[in-house]
C-alpha cells in the first residue's frame, strides 16, 4: 500500500535569473547553519568534579594523606 503525501519544497527560488552557483551558495549556507535542535552537552565527568580536587598540604605524612579518603 502506497500512499502520495505531496511535500513542500525547502527551499524555493523565486529569482528567475539565479544561477546553479547562486542556488548552491544559499543551500551552502542554509546547510551550515544546521538544523533547529539544539546541541546535546556531553556529561560531565567525575573526574572533572571539583569535590574531588581537594587540597593537600605539604608535611610530615602528607604523602600517606593524598592517597587516604577524605
């Protein structure tokens, strides 16, 4: 079963004197400039979390300390 659903054109030019260069620059830049959805953000990290950058201060046992649960 095959049904016809007529679908608008994008883009439609509506100069007559508009060369195949002039029709490919604005589908050039109509392409470049994407589609309407917004990009999706990457999660973040762990590592970047700034609860794990904590301060470790130098003196006796600070080597022992760093590797130790805060």
């Amino acid at each position: 079963m095959t049904e016809n659903h007529e679908q608008k054109p994008l883009l439609k030019v509506i100069d007559q004197n508009a060369t195949p260069e002039d029709v490919a620059a604005i589908v050039a830049v109509f392409s470049a400039m994407g589609s309407a959805e917004a990009p999706k953000k990457k999660p973040r990290s762990l590592w970047a979390a700034p609860q794990l950058r904590t301060p470790h201060h130098a003196g006796p046992g600070a080597w022992r300390a760093s590797g130790l649960p805060h």
